[in-house]
C-alpha cells in the first residue's frame, strides 16, 4: 500500500502520477509503486516565501481555446531528466506513426525543472505536464492565499522559454486518489477546487503563454469520504479546458474476472469511463486520457489483466467514439511493467495505433 507522497524529488513526482487508488476496494488501480530513479541533482527544500503581487481569482477568468486534434497520440517514457525525450523518439520509430503529445511529471518547488523542461524544446511534440497542487507539509488554503505563487509562475515562465507555451497542464493530477498526494481531494473536495482555481489563475498571468488547463482524474470513486463524484471537486468551466481521465486494465480484488468484465467495470463503475464521457459532455469540454495501460498480472489484489490484446482493442475503440484531446499510454514500469512485457498487447498496440 502506498505510503503518504512526499514532493521533495522529480522521481517521487513522477512516482506520485503512477499512485494506487486505494481508498475503496471497487476504485480502479494505477500503476503499483517501484522504486524510482532518483536525479542527478535533488532539491531538498521547500519555498515558503509569498510572491510580491498575487493574482486575485475571480468569476471573470476564461477558459483557453482548445484546437481539437481527435486521435492524438501520447506516450509517458520517463522524464525529461531521465531520457523521456529520447525514449518517445524510439517509441515513435517503432510504432511507426507521428507521436505529436510527451507526458511528463514535475516537482514544481525543486530546482532542476529548468533542465527537465528544456529537455522537451524543438522536439516538435505537444507537453502534458503533471503538476502537484500542493507541497509537501502545505495545504490548500496555503495555495489560496498565494504562499507557493512564485512556483507556480516559474514553471509557467520555463514553459514559455522553451517554447512550451501550448503545454497542457494537468494541475492536481488524479485529485479523486486519496493516496495521491497533499493535493487528495478525498477529504476537502471544495479546497482542491479553490487550489486549483487560483493555480490557474496565477499561471495563466505570464506572459506568452497559452496553456490548456486539465481536470485529470483516475477513473472510481472512493466510499465513505466527502468525495463522491466529478461535481464535488470540479474548479469550474472557467478553469477547464478539457477534462482528463487515467484508466488501466485492473479490477482491484477481481483477480479471476475475464477481460470483458474488467473492461466493463472500467466502462460502468462511477466514475468510470461512461461516466468521465457524460460529465465532458456536460460541461462542453473536450476529453482526454492522460494515462492509459496494460497492467502486470501479478497475482495480488491490484488484479491486473496482463497480456491482453483485448484492453488494447477496446481502448482504441473507446478512443474513436470519443475524439480526445490526445491519449497517452504510461509505458513505465511502476509495478504494472511496460508494453514490452506484454508481447501480444504490444502487437495488438501497433496494429491499432502503428501508421496512422
């Protein structure tokens, strides 16, 4: 079981997007923490100090323009810090098809994310950066009253120097993962909301930028907590550009459940995949799937669907339907392992997403 996450390192960020949902039995699992590798250079201290001007957040803000390219593809291959930029060039050699979208996690109050983002200028692909919305040791009410500001300003700033300005911004990653992090929305869905607004609000005051700001979840819902659907911790269509959804092929506790059941609990849970499609629609924004996987069948309660061409086939059916934004397969091995893994889903993968 995933402990609490600390933010002090850009691996343990990035280990942060891959945390399990833990906090109901019937929730769909991510990626089941392994060690991660540590960067050369790791950040020790946290900011505290309050920028000199504070952007108030108000009714009036607007949402970005998002240039709807249905089909999109996306892949997460490691950070910028650890060779993501080349891995996703090989990735895209071996697929044999333009892989315009990278993901990458970042610790905005470290000091090495200048060189992690200058590792994504002139490739030519589109960022989908995970952002923490909260430090270690903060809160959200700390977020509010502008004490991280300057962080905030600075990602936003390195973004625009290195020609990310377009990057996609999923602020507060996975905020229904009551083991995601300080920023878990499980118990004060109405301060994430707040947090996440005022995020976007002071970012969205640097100059050249032209961001798309996205409402990322993981797909179930936890039970007994004040937390209990998209609404609760939803910042507001002001604040959102598109709405984000991470799904992999588990069942947490359904180890001998058949692929079309697993599928179909993805599909039907709350707060699964159906449910993601109609609150989009909703609210008139566009979709996308931040983080999507096959996942280790390792014989514990995570309940991992292993080398299943089947996931593959029906997630690029559901992604057809659905015209997202872009889609991005986490292949990191973070306890589910990677597409190499699974030899017939991998084939299954190229025959869907190769030469498009």
């Amino acid at each position: 079981m995933p402990r609490r996450l600390r933010l002090s390192t850009m691996a343990v960020a990035a280990f942060a997007a891959a945390a399990v949902f833990t906090c109901a039995p019937q929730a769909q699992a991510g990626h089941k923490p392994k060690a991660a590798p540590t960067p050369a250079a790791t950040p020790t201290a946290t900011p505290t100090a309050t920028p000199t001007a504070t952007p108030t957040p108000t009714t009036t803000a607007t949402a970005q323009p998002v240039a709807f390219t249905p089909g999109h593809l996306g892949v997460y291959s490691g950070t910028g810090s650890t060779g993501g930029a080349a891995a996703v060039g090989t990735f895209a050699s071996w697929l044999g098809s333009p892989v315009p979208v990278a993901t990458d996690y970042i610790d905005p109050f470290g000091t090495y994310y200048p060189t992690q983002l200058g590792a994504w200028k002139d490739t030519g692909r589109r960022l989908a950066l995970g952002l923490p919305l909260v430090p270690g040791g903060g809160n959200f009410a700390a977020v509010v009253s502008g004490t991280y500001d300057s962080a905030w300003k600075g990602v936003a700033a390195k973004l625009v120097a290195n020609g990310l300005a377009d990057t996609v911004v999923r602020v507060g990653y996975e905020g229904n993962n009551c083991g995601i992090g300080p920023w878990q929305a499980c118990d004060d869905p109405a301060g994430y909301a707040a947090a996440f607004r005022h995020v976007v609000d002071v970012m969205r005051t640097v100059p050249g930028q032209h961001f798309t700001f996205d409402f990322d979840s993981a797909t179930g819902f936890p039970t007994g907590r004040k937390l209990t659907g998209y609404a609760d911790y939803y910042p507001g269509d002001a604040w959102v550009d598109v709405i984000g959804q991470n799904f992999y092929d588990v069942w947490w506790g359904h180890q001998t459940a058949t692929p079309q059941d697993r599928w179909s609990n993805l599909v039907n849970q709350p707060g699964g995949l159906a449910a993601h499609k109609a609150f989009a629609a909703a609210h008139g924004k566009p979709v996308a799937f931040d983080e999507w996987g096959l996942y280790a069948h390792n014989g514990d309660s995570y309940a991992g669907g292993g080398d299943n061409p089947y996931f593959i086939d029906k997630a690029a059916a559901w992604f057809n339907a659905s015209g997202p934004l872009f889609q991005s397969y986490f292949d990191q091995d973070w306890g589910g392992a990677t597409l190499d893994a699974f030899p017939n889903g991998k084939a299954e993968y190229r025959v869907k997403f190769g030469s498009l």
